[in-house]
C-alpha cells in the first residue's frame, strides 16, 4: 500500500465530504476521488500535470469547507 499524497475527510452534521489522491493500483499513474456523502467520483490521471491541478482543487475545496463549519473526521 503507498502513501497517499492527500487523504482529508471532513464532516458537517450527517454530511461527509472526502477528498484522496494516490498512487493507483492498477495502473501507472494516479487516482484522485472526491466523496459527498453517498456520490463518489473517481479519476484515474496518467499526467502529473493533472493530477497537480486537482490537488489544488481539492486544498480549494478543503479550506472552504472548514471555513464553513466542517470539521475533521
């Protein structure tokens, strides 16, 4: 198992919202999902370009929602 480079789950009175990126294990490459409650999207990226880019979404996305009252699980 690799080290992920971000794993951040957040909660809101039942609500939870969690953000991975990862080594992916089933290819070359990485894997970055986004969870709201029950939706999951996952991404699998082969460019590192990318996968940047969604890291800064996703410390984007994480420092609203804290702002907004969301805490650490």
């Amino acid at each position: 198992m690799t080290t992920p480079l971000l794993a951040t789950t957040l909660v809101r009175a039942e609500h939870v919202r969690s953000f991975h990126v990862r080594t992916a294990a089933c290819h070359a490459g990485w894997e970055a999902a986004e969870r709201e409650d029950q939706r999951v999207v996952l991404r699998l990226y082969t460019d590192w370009h990318r996968v940047e880019q969604t890291l800064d979404r996703f410390a984007r996305d994480i420092a609203e929602l804290r702002e907004q009252g969301w805490r650490e699980a």
